[in-house]
C-alpha cells in the first residue's frame, strides 16, 4: 500500500512545488505593476496657441493662454503623477510649434522620452473663452482627449483640462477644480470666503461678522452650513452657491454649529448645546428628524464621517481632556481613537479610507497636524516643530493633500501640507485672519 | 527494512503538508486601480471635437455630466448679504481700560478650567451686589478662552465658563430670564501679546448690561 502511495505523494509535492515557485513569480510581477503605477507619467506640453475671436476686438488670448498653460503644468506637477516637460525652452529643430500636434511632432516628443502629450489652442468667444484641448499617447500618436471646452474663467478651463488628463492617465479624479471654503475674522470683511484649491479666486459668499464657526460643505458640493450666532442664539444655515440663497436648517439657544455632511447627503451631524453641555445631534438635510445622538455629561463636538457612513469621529473630553472618538452612525459604540497627548480635536476623516487628520499638540504645547489610522496603531505628525499653531485640516477629495490653517508668519494663513510633510503651499497672505478651512468634497 | 520505507513514507506526507500550506497561504492579492469617474462639475460647456472619439466625449442624445450644448456660465463670486448683524460685535476692548463694565468686574478663568475660582467667588457676590442694587435690563455674560487650542473646542469651552458664572449669579438671586450667556471663543481677545499674563487676561467672562 505504502509503495503505490508515495510515488503519488511526489507528484502532489512536484505539483505544489511548481505552483509555488509560478505564485512567486507571480508576487514579483504584481510588485512591478504596482511599483509602475506609482511611478510618475512624463507628459510633454505643446506651447499653447491663440487666437482673437474672429470679428471681435483684439483681445489678451496671447496673455491668456500663457496663464492657461502655466496653470496646466502646475496642476499637472502639483498632482505628483505626472512629469512635466516643457518644451518652450527646447530646441525643436525643424518642429512646427504653433499648431495642433501633427505625427511629426508627436514622434519628436516621443523621441524626447514623453508617454504623452498634451496642448491646447485658446480664443475668446463673445465674453468666453473657448479652449480646445489635446492629448496623446506619444507611442502610437492617438489622441485621447479632444474637447472644447467653454467658460468665462481662464482659469477653470485650464484645471479642468488638468483633470481629465489626470483621470485618464491615472484613472483616479484630480482636485484640480475643487474648492476651499474659509473664515476671514478680521474687523473689516469677515465672514465666509471661497478660493481656488490654488487659492485664486478669493471672493466672500457671506458677509456676516457673526459667523464664529468653521463653515462645512455638502457632500454634492452646491452648498456650505454655517452658522449665524447673535445673543446667545444659533441659525444654522445651508447656503446655496448656485443662487446665493441661504435655507435655515435648526434653531437653538446655545451653540450648534459645524454641521458634517454623510457622503449619501442623507444626513447631517452637528454639534449643539442647547440642552447644556456640548452634544452631537441628526438631523435631515430639510430640517427634519432631529435625533440626539450622544448624551453624556461631557463635551462632543467637531464631528466627521467615514467614508462608509456608517461611523463619526469626533471630538470628547469625556476622559477628562480633549480626545478623538469614534461611535457608530447611530451614536453607539463610542471608542476612544487617540491616547498620545492631552488635547487632540478636530477630526476630519479622509474621504479615502481610515485615515484621520485632526490637531494635536506638541511637547511645548503648540496646535499641530496629525494623522491617526482607525484601526491599528500608528500616529503621524504631519507638523512637529514651531513655535506656532497648525490647525484645522481638512482633506482634499484625494486624500492626498490637507488643507489647514497656521499663524506660522504672524496673522493665521490658509496652508496646504502632504501627509508626507511634502508640499506645503500657501494659499493666502494678506493682513486678515484666515481660519477654519474645508476642501469642497468634489 | 519496514523502519526506514515507514520513515520516509512519514517525510514525504511532512513535506507534502507543508507545500499544501504554502499553496493555500501564497495568494497575492489583485489591486484593480480605482478608476472612479470623476463628478466634473456641469458648468462647463463640454463639447467633443468633430471626428475624434475621446474618453470625455459626451454620450449621445443626454446622460452623463459632460452634457453637449450646456449653456450655464459658472459663477465663482457671488454676492450674498446674509443681512447686517443687528448689533456691531463687541469689539476687544483696549489693554489696561479694565474689564469693567458698569461696576461688574470680569471673572478669570484657569487654563482649560470652566469652574470659578474659590477665590473669585467675593468678587462674583459683589456684582451680584450691584446688579440687585441696580435698576437694569438684559445681562449678558460673555465668556471667552485664551488662543490655545482649536477655535470650536475653545467656543465649547468659553460657554463653559459663562454658564458656570450664569449658575452662581442665579444662585445668588438674579432672575435667570435676565442673563443671556454668549460665547466668544477665542475670537474676540483682551489682548494680542503671547504671553501667559496675556493668556490669562483672555481666560474670562465678561458682563454687559443694559
């Protein structure tokens, strides 16, 4: 019995061999992708071409397309996916540059190590401008990307052209046209104010000094809560950027402000101490369905939500100091995520996975950035050193930016950071007090 | 003969076993990129160029975001009066004019703490003792954290402190429908100057009265 047998069991061990040897194979293939994906695009940019509109005015187009194309190469190199070459400086001998990428051109490039190739021609079209934009893949000269695109803003077209390059190289979606919505708390001017994710555009949507609290995005994009806070008495607000309109939502004495938007939109989170302690409440975009969701003796406040929606973060001193919690939707299960230090506050959960950002404190007691995953250990502190305040961060929709707000030269500016401490950007400088920040969620 | 063959046939099933568990225990795991579609904004007017075929390029006849012949023109300023304040803010009031306000001194507050001080508490007798002596109308406590610590966190707390200072002046006899218990946080300081005398200076409620 025992001699028919072991001939079988030298297969089976030859098989399993070979199955092992092809799995490992396998890992080193699956590590190489990956390794590929990480790796950056290098996509050459064609100078811009202009024109003035036929029969109108001569007009800055030549200006503007400047402006557009070194809006394109920022965003492009700011998404970190990409190389950017730039080929006004090169020497393109016998090229044609001033006209739509023909093969000729998009084998030169290809010959000057490009993946892909990007350009657009831009003219103004009564009060618009109207950019055409291309992309190649440099290998086989295919164009990728051809679209017309109209707006009043130079500037958005050229971010939007960022991001449909960035989400079919990438197949992930840029931020290139996202928004951030900001507090001014200065004598002059306060109030709530939108800016480019480049912090142009800077305008005020609400001019009301009485707004104290950080403003929040829906989760669609089209309107921001806030609160209105005179006499002791809270309005919370949805005001509608479309229109400019703003729709009460809740009403209280005390403070409820800083309303959290779910990723469904189906329901919002806010923080109220109307019944006397700070406590955090539902309630339905309409209006509707109050529910109380937490009632301890303690402070809760600053809430934000999973990805899921199935869970809320949020700031407690239930434990006797300022600490990141974790409850279910529902208000249950609350658990204690942070236990470095005895002040970490203002959560904000990134609308890509577990990662949670929120401000914690140094050895000396200085407001600073860090980063908490959900489950397992692991804190990182984005900002570490300074005699200087970081606070409030808010993700980009990517998760790979955060948006926050530093008194590090003097007044409080509006910052961005990378997880990896990489990319710090300024986002504002002038003489106001620029605070509490939020990255629109598309 | 039988001893060595039962050996080996015992190494072949251990080895064999072993691969097995290698087998089931190597699987690498398939990463698909997240290839989401992008929620673009439907402001734009966003045509496809004749003949060309690109990923962006607008189904036919409706659907998607990308829409042919949209013709809205996106607004990045819009002009929204939420209406006046009916009062101005309190402005901060300049260094070394004194907290007072109508002989009601300002209560100061510890770092971090809401309670009031034992020691404070005379001076609380003392403007209740005013306020009852006095004809007034509507009281309103102010409280207010020094710049330490996150904005929400610090309005959370400086309500702390007026409500805690509300519970004594109600104790003490005032009628509870004449004080209104306001929170400033820490945007409305005393004073501007790091230091912890300054910090201090912040930590506390203040009165106004009508």
């Amino acid at each position: 019995m025992r001699r028919r047998l072991r001939p079988i069991i030298s297969l089976f061990a030859a098989v399993g061999l070979l199955l092992i040897v092809s799995r490992l194979y396998a890992a080193d293939i699956f590590l190489e992708t990956s390794k590929r994906r990480s790796e950056k695009i290098t996509i050459g940019i064609i100078p811009f071409a202009s024109t003035a509109s036929d029969g109108g005015s001569r007009s800055n187009a030549t200006d503007m397309a400047l402006i557009a194309e070194s809006i394109l190469k920022a965003d492009l190199d700011r998404s970190r996916r990409f190389n950017v070459v730039d080929y006004v400086n090169n020497e393109a001998r016998g090229i044609d540059l001033t006209n739509a990428p023909d093969k000729k051109m998009i084998a030169w490039a290809k010959k000057s190590g490009v993946l892909a190739i990007a350009w657009a021609k831009l003219y103004p079209s009564s009060d618009k401008w109207v950019m055409e934009a291309y992309a190649y893949e440099a290998g086989n000269g295919n164009p990728v990307i051809r679209i017309k695109m109209t707006t009043t803003d130079v500037r958005a077209l050229a971010h939007r052209f960022s991001d449909k390059l960035v989400y079919y190289f990438t197949g992930g979606a840029g931020v290139a046209q996202t928004k951030i919505v900001y507090r001014v708390d200065q004598a002059d001017g306060r109030g709530v104010y939108l800016m480019d994710y480049d912090g142009k555009n800077q305008s005020r949507l609400i001019a009301d000094a009485s707004v104290i609290f950080p403003p929040r995005w829906s989760f669609d994009a089209t309107q921001i809560g806030y609160t209105e806070y005179r006499h002791g008495l809270s309005n919370i607000y949805l005001f509608q950027l479309a229109t400019g309109m703003k729709k009460k939502l809740f009403s209280s004495k005390g403070l409820s402000f800083a309303p959290a938007w779910s990723a469904d939109g189906e329901g919002l989170v806010f923080s109220s101490t109307k019944e006397g302690n700070a406590d955090l409440y539902a309630i339905r975009p309409d209006g509707s369905g109050l529910k109380r969701l937490t009632s301890h003796p303690a402070a809760d406040l600053s809430p934000t939500w999973s990805p899921t929606g199935r869970e809320i973060a949020f700031t407690s001193d239930r434990g006797g100091s300022p600490q990141i919690y974790v409850m279910n939707a529902d208000g249950g299960n609350a658990r204690r995520l942070t236990y470095s230090g005895d002040y970490n506050t203002a959560a904000a959960w990134s609308s890509q996975g577990n990662e949670i950002a929120y401000t914690c404190r140094n050895h000396k007691g200085f407001s600073k950035l860090c980063i908490d995953q959900v489950q397992g250990d692991g804190r990182v502190e984005v900002t570490v050193e300074g005699n200087w305040d970081d606070e409030s961060p808010s993700w980009s929709p990517n998760g790979r930016e955060i948006v926050f707000t530093s008194n590090r030269f003097g007044k409080n500016q509006i910052f961005v950071i990378r997880p990896d401490r990489t990319g710090l950007i300024r986002l504002t400088a002038d003489s106001e007090n620029n605070v509490s920040p939020a990255w629109s969620p598309q | 003969m039988e001893a060595v063959s039962r050996k080996r046939d015992r190494l072949f099933l251990l080895f064999s076993a072993m691969f097995i568990a290698l087998l089931l225990t190597g699987c690498p795991k398939k990463v698909s990129p997240l290839a989401k579609t992008p929620k673009s904004p439907a402001i734009i007017n966003d045509r496809s160029l004749e003949g060309g075929e690109g990923r962006f390029d607008a189904p036919p006849d409706g659907g998607g975001t990308a829409t042919v012949d949209e013709e809205e023109i996106p607004s990045t300023t819009v002009d929204a009066s939420a209406g006046n304040p009916e009062e101005p803010v309190m402005s901060p009031k300049l260094h070394g004019q004194g907290g007072k306000t109508a002989n009601l001194t300002d209560i100061f507050f510890d770092y971090g703490q809401s309670s009031v001080r034992s020691t404070d508490i005379p001076l609380l007798e003392k403007n209740v003792k005013w306020l009852l002596a006095n004809p007034h109308g509507k009281i309103e406590v102010e409280g207010h954290a020094d710049k330490r610590g996150t904005n929400e966190y610090n309005l959370v707390l400086a309500e702390k402190r007026a409500r805690a200072v509300h519970e004594y002046f109600v104790q003490l006899g005032i009628d509870s429908s004449k004080i209104l218990v306001v929170s400033f946080g820490e945007e409305r300081p005393f004073c501007t100057v790091e230091d912890e005398a300054c910090f201090q200076e912040n930590r506390r409620a203040h009165f106004n009265v009508e």
